[in-house]
C-alpha cells in the first residue's frame, strides 16, 4: 500500500505547473475586441547614435464613445517624437494610462499535498492505516479544511515560456521577470489537518499527519483548483469623432536600442599595374528596443538633432529613458574603454550628402553594384539606404551587404615629424646652450587614398584592408562624399625611413625682452633625408613640425606659421608669445634608390 505522504512529491508540482501553464497559453491567444487596434510595423530608420523612428500602423472600429484602444505600449520614447496619426477622421486625443486585469479559471490539476488526496476521493470507501497499526474499513465522510491562496512564483512559468519557441523560428517572449509588469498569479490551495472516516462502528476522527497509508479503489488524484490571475499593463486609449465608425491610425516614435554599424572591405587589386579597389559596404544591425518582423529598415547617413533625446516622452509611462543597447554592447556604444569610442561610428561634423543620388547609379570610373531590392534616396541633409524587409528580434543582429563599387585608388607615403625641443636649460650670458633634439615621431607610413566615383556617400566606419586574401589592416575610413578622396593609414613602411638633424648657425643673447627677461636668439639648420628603398616608384609628403619661425625652407617646401605650440616643448620656460611653431610641408615623387634631402633655416628664442 503506498505512503500518503509519498504521493507530494516534488514531481507532481512539476506536473501542475505543465498543467497549469500549457492550458493557460491558449488564453494568450484570445481574439481582439473590435476596438483595439493592432499595430503592424510598417518602417523602421534607423541611425547610426543607436536611436530609431518607429512608424507603425493599425486600425479598428470605435466603440460606443469612439474609441480605439492598444496594450502594444512602447517601453521607450523621446519627449516630442511620440504622435497619432489618423488617416482620417479627427483625434480628440490619446490617453496613456494604466488597466488592470483579473481573470479566474478552475483548473483540474494534480494533488500535491496528503489533504488534497482525501478531499478529492471524499464519499469513497477507504482502508486508512495509522502509524500506530491501527487500520480502519469505510468512507472518507468529511474533509475538515480551509482555502486559501498560494502566490505562483514567475521564474517557473517564465522557465517554460522562454524554452519554448514560435512557430516562425523567433525567440519566444523575454521570462516574465524580465518584462516592466509582470502578472501576478494566485492558485487556490487547501489547508487543513483532521479528516472524519465514517466506520461500522461510528464516525472516527483522524488527524492527517497520522496516516501511514491509504488504499482508495480508483483513486483521483487531480483536483479542481481556482487560479486567479491579475495583470497591471500599460494601454494607449484613442478617441475619435463619431462611434462605432473604422479608423485607421499611424503612431510613430523616437527611441533608443536600434543601430547599424558601417563596415566596409577594401580590397587592393593584387595587379599593381591597375590601381583599383574593390570596395564594399555593409551594414551591421544591433537591435535591443523591441521584435521587428518582416520589416522595411532605411540606415541613415548622419545624425538628426534631438534636443531631448535623454528625456522620456510622458506617454510611454516609464521615469527613465530605457536604452538596453547601453547595457547589451557597452564598447559599441561608446561606454567603455574603446579608445575610438563612440566618434568610430557617429557622423563627422560636415557628413551631408550632396544634391543627387541614385540607386544604381553609374558614375565615371565607378560602378555601382547595389544588391536588386536595395535603394538609396536622399533627404534634406542626410542620405538614406533603404533596405528590403527584415526580420530581426530583440536582442538579435545581422549584416546586411549596401553596396560594391570598384574605385581608383593611389598609394602615398607620409612622413609627419614632429620636433620637440627641451628648454629647460637657460642660456647664460655669453656661453652656449643645450637644446637637444628628440624626434617625437619617426615613421613613415603607407596611406591609400581612394577616390568615391561613385553617386553615394561614404560614411565613417570600419575599414578590412586586403589584396587578395592577404589582410594588410584594419582602419577606420572617414566621411568622403562623391567625387572626394578619402586616406586610410595602411601600415608603417619598413623599407622607408627618414632621418633628421641639425646645427647651428647664429646666436644673439638678449635679443629680445619681454616681462623683465631677456631671451636669447638661436638660429638653425636642418636637413631632413628620406630615401626610397622600395623597388617602385613612390609618392611622398613630409610635414615637420617645429618650435620657432622658419624662414627659408628649399625643394618647394610651404610654410605655415602658427601660435606657440606647447607641444614643441618640454620645460619650457620663457612666455608663449615670443616663439611661433611652424609647419612645413613637401610634396615629392621619388624613384627607386632615390633620396630627397631638403633643409630648412629657422631661429627660436630662449630665456637667460
């Protein structure tokens, strides 16, 4: 005979919470009243900062007092970007509150507790064993018991949503502890601790916990329960002129958690002899804001202004704006250590597009090759690449290829030296002093310089250099509109390098005086080598920048004199408005084995 105890077993509460969960699904499912409009995402645009326009649209039948209502409340909105837009009709106005629902539902679920069992077999003849030996022939006559109600914890219901996957292949709903206001659920539960066995001999009455074991002839062990569910959700409610009258509406809404990312392949023809690029372009979509379903997504080239776009809008109902993008991709949002931070994927100052674009448009030089249902278009002072329809999930991503366009492209080498002189020694009167030279950068470094013949911008992002299958680096390729040219640092030559000294060749002590010192006048040489140890001819620019006023500079070089430059210094001890920094440039080609050995003659000042 079994254990009465035995029969609450903790898989029998596994079992009601199949039970109890899998009936209760189909009530999710229950058909809308006439008057609630279900929306369908119609667009989505999004923007490169994280934040999207949401454009969807539904419509139904007003009730008796004209009005449409939906749940389907957005958990994000900026202040300002959260409209409805009657297609028809007049809206008196949209009212954003809470409803709260309760439902009740009996459901015949397994006994989980000894007390369950005997109310559920109450009226049927029993043999019951007490832990003393004794034993008792008859009927269960009466069950002495009170109900109460027992709160469903959410982390089991929401276990068994979340495995559980839709018929499309999209992840099933977020747990129920995940969501802003879950519901709350109550199961009738049965207490109690004597029972009265009605034997030949009279009615006896037993204490439960003193029952070893009971034997029921085709015992029940399921018993009908009340489970009583309450539910706090935001809703939207919409009244229109006139009742009982079909309307359709657009509502539209400014929010954070949606962003693609630019990422393009330049591919260097391995040909030297034909200097083109096979350029690609696609887009990376992040998505934590909410399930997008067969939608139309236009990127955007640029970022819009909104003043408020850290304020919440009051009809989304929330205190703080949620950006879950934030919290999901961190480093690509610019929150963490990323030393490019968030400037690698927002737009440059300047980054419009020019007056005409086209889908598959062929420029001179470049063509096009935009996958069949992509466009582009433009608008205002961004340009748009609209995409087909995608079905993305929160918290999914994907990438989508925007274009390829075959380019010219040119190799330039650049050598940027930067001069920084140590001042810390004061020139005494009528003797020399120390003024070394450390040469703050001494690289040479291989650029491409692509040119956009194409009709469509270039915006700033992520660029994989290759020539073949080779990587030769990773970059980040800036803003370059068409017709422009656009440099992207490749790698630091290492058959390339320049050389740099110096003499002197005046000095005047107490040349100058300015706030009761006196400073010295220093003037200098100095030549720069740089020699092309390359096989090929190349193309060369030299900066060097200096501390002082440069006045003669040979092999065409320009100058640039500027301010004072605390960079060209270290210790420096005299005032910044007596010396200049000054910026030289060449521009050179040289052939194999070929050295280019400009100079320049400058003077700086010093205090003594």
């Amino acid at each position: 005979m079994p254990s009465l105890s035995s029969l609450a077993h903790p898989l029998l509460l596994l079992l009601a919470w199949l039970t109890l969960v899998g009936s209760g699904r189909a009530t999710l499912a229950a058909p809308p009243k006439p008057s609630e409009l279900k929306l369908k995402t119609e667009r989505v645009i999004v923007f490169k900062d994280g934040y999207a326009l949401i454009i969807k649209k539904g419509e139904a039948t007003t009730d008796d007092r004209g009005r449409l209502f939906t749940d389907e409340v957005p958990d994000s909105a900026v202040l300002g970007s959260f409209w409805a837009i009657p297609e028809e009709g007049r809206l008196i106005n949209t009212l954003a509150g809470w409803k709260t629902t309760e439902e009740s539902e009996e459901k015949e679920l397994p006994c989980t507790q000894p007390i369950e069992i005997l109310l559920a077999n109450k009226g049927k003849e029993a043999r019951v064993e007490l832990y003393d030996r004794k034993e008792y022939q008859g009927v269960i006559q009466e069950v002495l018991i009170e109900k109460n109600k027992t709160p469903i914890a959410a982390p089991a219901a929401a276990a068994l949503d979340f495995s559980l996957l839709s018929a499309s292949g999209h992840s099933a709903p977020l747990p129920t502890s995940a969501q802003p206001n879950p519901a709350t659920h109550t199961l009738t539960a049965f207490g109690g601790s004597n029972f009265v066995f009605r034997t030949d001999e009279g009615d006896v009455f037993l204490p439960v916990a003193q029952v070893r074991s009971l034997a029921v002839k085709e015992m029940k062990t399921t018993i009908k329960k009340q489970l009583r569910s309450t539910e706090r959700a935001k809703r939207l409610t919409f009244t229109f002129e006139g009742k009982n009258q079909k309307r359709a509406l657009t509502l539209m809404y400014f929010r954070p958690g949606i962003r693609w990312i630019p990422t393009y392949r330049v591919g260097l023809n391995e040909d030297q002899k034909k200097a083109t690029a096979q350029m690609g372009l696609q887009a990376e979509l992040l998505n934590e804001a909410e399930d997008l379903v067969d939608v139309p997504i236009d990127i955007v080239v640029g970022v819009p202004n909104f003043r408020f776009r850290e304020t919440p809008s009051p009809l989304v109902l929330e205190a703080v704006l949620r950006n879950t993008l934030v919290q999901a991709a961190p480093q690509l949002m610019g929150m963490g250590n990323n030393a490019l931070s968030n400037a690698m994927y927002t737009q440059r100052a300047g980054e419009f597009r020019r007056e005409q674009a086209h889908a598959n448009a062929v420029a001179e030089g470049g063509e096009v090759q935009l996958p069949g249902e992509l466009t582009a278009a433009g608008a205002q002072d961004l340009f748009i690449y609209k995409l087909p329809a995608i079905t993305l999930g929160k918290g999914e991503r994907c990438a989508v290829p925007i274009f390829s366009a075959e380019v010219p492209y040119r190799s330039v080498y650049t050598w940027n030296a930067q001069i920084t002189r140590s001042d810390i020694e004061a020139a005494p009167s009528g003797a020399g002093i120390q003024s070394p030279l450390r040469l703050a950068k001494n690289e040479v470094w291989h650029q491409v310089v692509l040119t956009n013949k194409t009709n469509l911008p270039w915006t700033t992002g992520a660029a994989m250099i290759l020539q073949g299958y080779q990587p030769l680096a990773q970059e980040l390729l800036t803003y370059a509109p068409p017709k422009d040219e656009v440099r992207v640092p490749v790698t630091v030559a290492v058959d390339l390098r320049g050389h740099l000294s110096e003499k002197e060749t005046g000095r005047k002590l107490q040349a100058v005086t300015w706030s009761g010192y006196n400073y010295a006048r220093i003037d200098k040489e100095l030549k720069l080598d740089l020699c092309n140890n390359k096989l090929i001819p190349i193309e060369a620019e030299i900066t060097l920048r200096v501390g002082g006023k440069v006045e003669e500079v040979t092999d065409d070089g320009k100058i640039v004199l500027g301010p004072f430059n605390q960079a060209d210094w270290e210790n420096y001890q005299g005032h910044p408005a007596v010396n200049n920094s000054s910026v030289v440039t060449w521009k050179v080609k040289l052939e194999p084995g070929e050295a280019f050995t400009p100079t320049i003659s400058y003077h700086y000042y010093t205090r003594h």
